[in-house]
C-alpha cells in the first residue's frame, strides 16, 4: 500500500516548522549595510593609512525587494566602501555562516541557496569602478586624494565653521551628461539616491538635456587641495509656453554625515539663483519634494523675497493679478507663491483683529478649496466646511512651525 497523501493541515504544519527553522537565516538589510566615505589619514601620527565616516542607508527595497531582506546568511554584514572624491568603489560582503539547503528537505518551501548578496548589489553598481582587493582599492584612495578634480564649471564656493571651529571650504559645481567623463562619475553616485531618496530611480543618462550640481569638500593636505563629495542634484528643462523653460529640480540628495549643515540650502539658492539670471527659464519647480527638502526650499524662498521686498504692501486679500506678477517675478510656482505670501501674512496678521484675520482666513481657504477640490465636492456641505475648517488649521500650525526657523 503506498504512503497516505499529506492533508492540507499536515503540509501547513510542515511549512510552518520550516519558516521557523529558516527565519535565522532572514537578515534585514538596512541594519547589516553600511556605506563609507574613504579618504587618506591627514594626520600624520595615525598609523592607519585612510580614515572614514559612515553611515547606514534609509532604503534597501531597490536593491533587495520590498521588504528588505536576504536569505541564508547569519552574522551578514555588508560594506560599500567609496573613495571620498572619486567615489570608486570597493563593496565587501562579510557572514558568520552562510545556509546549505539539506539534501533531506520535503518540503516545497525550502529554499536552494542563500541569496547572491554581492551579485545583487553589483547589479546596481558600475562594474568596471568596484575593486575586488582591498589592497588596491586602498592604493587608489591615495592616488585619488592627489589627483582627483570635480568635473564641470564652478558656479560657487562657500565656508563654513566646523564643529570645532575650523574654517572649513566647499565648493559647487555644474555638470552635462554630455560630457562622457561626468557620465562616468554619475553612475558612481547614483547608487546613493537609491537608499536614501525614497522612491528614487535612475535616471535617463541618455537624455542630454539633465544638468547635475554637485557639492564638495575642499580640505588642504600638504599643500594640495583634496575633494569630497558631499551631495548633488539633478535638474532637468521642461517646455514652458509659448518658447520658455520650466526647470524642475529632480533629485535633490546631502549624504548624511553632511546634513543638517547649511549645504541644502547653499546648494539650492545657487540653482535657484542661476534660474533667476536665466532668461529662457521661466519658473522652477520641484519634482515630489521630500518633507526635508519642501521645508529648506520654504525658508529659502521666504529669505530671498524678504530680501528682495517682495512683500512690501502685501495685506489680505491679495488680488489675482498682483499674485501673478510675483510668480512670474521671482519664477515660482503659483502654489509656492501663494504659500510663501501667505505665510508673510500670518506673520504680519493681528489675531485680535477680526475683520483682518477674516480676510486672511477667507484668503488661504480659498486656495485650499480649489487645491483640494475633488477631494472636498463630493462630502456634504457641513462636512466640507468642518473638513476645511480642519485643513486651515493644519496649514496655519505649519507655517507657525516654517516661520520660527525664518
């Protein structure tokens, strides 16, 4: 007589006592990743040879899936190294012990092998830049650290004080994919935008019209200066009736350990800068803006027409016509202008005031009526007063929040 088929209860159980004997085996990938920014120890009585920073990405599900994790290792760790300037490359993949699937498993869900880790991350990388040998990689960073220059025209340059109060200098630079040499250095950086840009891709290198600012590090070292890289972004020239241009700001990235740091916003009022001595450049924009990057462009909008005295005589309502003259003043989207003004007016507004805060409130409630339109016509007239009612008040919290950091 031959063996009874499994019940479906029976193989659920098995399966169940598989995935508990697997699970050991599942790493998560953004705590066993690392990324590092190698460069040559400046101080000569350190016996090592280079120095680094690190940090750990935000995102991994480009490269390993939604939910970011591999199979088959225990003890994984995952080390990207870049060489600070020239951003070659040097990824190491390190485990305890690594899964060997039993030749006695039954069962359909035991896996073959452990997951291909480096040929994963090798997939996403520029092959001919990654060094398989620390040794040489190591020999590079030297090299490097002497001969490597940013590519393209230098639009800026800037100081800073270090945490220990150290001048510190950096410089900003505008480059084509056109010119193959920057290409290069771009499929380097890119892979950063996909672990901490979220919902990032790359982008089109074939198209010639991008153009890239990026932002570096110059630090003396025995009289030579030496490069690193801090951050970059991508633009990109839209049509803008009737023969403009719409520029739009696409991937707008300040590797960590430089966050927090003022380079954000020196790198964005110099794009935005360029947009205003550009002719042909009618209005920027800013591709699905990160709350980070919405609240920098917010502040830096609102300095630079503070600046400029945009708002001199501005009191509510403001009319249609003199919000299109600013927009097409200062090259700003007609919902970044209408924000900014109306965070000048709350700031200006006396609350105790009825009638004058009446006309601010009905002012901003307008716009986010028809901003969120769709959303709103389709609820029943007191739930849409209470849903904007609910949306005004938001909306004023922020810009209490946005105006302290002004």
């Amino acid at each position: 007589m031959g063996a009874a088929a499994s019940t479906p209860q029976a193989q659920e159980m098995a399966n169940s006592a598989n995935v508990a004997h697997l699970a050991p085996w599942i790493c998560k990938t953004t705590e066993c990743m690392e990324l590092r920014l190698v460069h040559p120890q400046l101080d000569h009585q350190d016996s090592e040879p280079v120095s680094y920073t690190k940090f750990n990405p935000t995102f991994t599900y480009p490269i390993f899936g939604e939910q970011e994790v591999v199979f088959g290792y225990k003890g994984l760790s995952i080390k990207i190294s870049y060489a600070s300037g020239s951003l070659r490359i040097y990824p190491r993949i390190d485990y305890d012990q690594k899964y060997e699937p039993s030749s006695s498993s039954s069962t359909d869900a035991a896996p073959e092998a452990a997951d291909d880790v480096y040929g994963m991350i090798l997939d996403f990388l520029p092959k001919q830049d990654c060094y398989s040998n620390y040794d040489e990689f190591l020999r590079m960073v030297q090299e490097d650290a002497e001969s490597f220059r940013p590519i393209g025209e230098k639009v800026h340059e800037y100081t800073q004080q270090s945490d220990t109060g150290e001048e510190e200098h950096f410089e900003i630079y505008r480059a084509s994919l056109v010119d193959p040499r920057f290409r290069e250095y771009h499929r380097r950086m890119q892979f950063f935008v996909l672990l901490l840009i979220e919902g990032s891709s790359y982008i089109e290198e074939d198209d010639d019209k991008w153009e890239v600012y990026t932002v570096f590090k110059r630090q003396n070292a025995g009289g030579s200066d030496v490069y690193h890289f801090v951050g970059y972004c991508t633009t990109y020239p839209f049509f803008y009736w009737p023969e403009y241009t719409r520029l739009r700001i696409s991937q707008f990235l300040i590797l960590p350990p430089f966050q927090k740091k003022g380079h954000g916003g020196e790198l964005y009022r110099i794009i935005y800068q360029t947009v205003m001595a550009r002719t042909d450049v009618k209005e920027l924009t800013v591709e699905d803006p990160s709350e980070e990057l919405a609240d920098m462009r917010d502040r830096n909008d609102m300095r630079y027409l503070s600046k400029h005295n945009a708002f001199d005589g501005l009191v509510a309502p403001v009319s249609r016509k003199t919000m299109k003259e600013l927009r097409q003043k200062y090259k700003m989207t007609d919902r970044q202008m209408q924000r900014c003004v109306e965070m000048y007016l709350l700031s200006r507004v006396n609350k105790l005031q009825k009638e004058e805060y009446k006309l601010f409130r009905i002012q901003v409630k307008r716009r986010l009526y028809l901003f969120n339109l769709d959303s709103l016509r389709d609820l029943e007239p007191d739930d849409r007063k209470d849903k904007l009612d609910q949306t005004f008040e938001n909306v004023i919290e922020d810009y209490y929040r946005l105006l302290e950091m002004i």
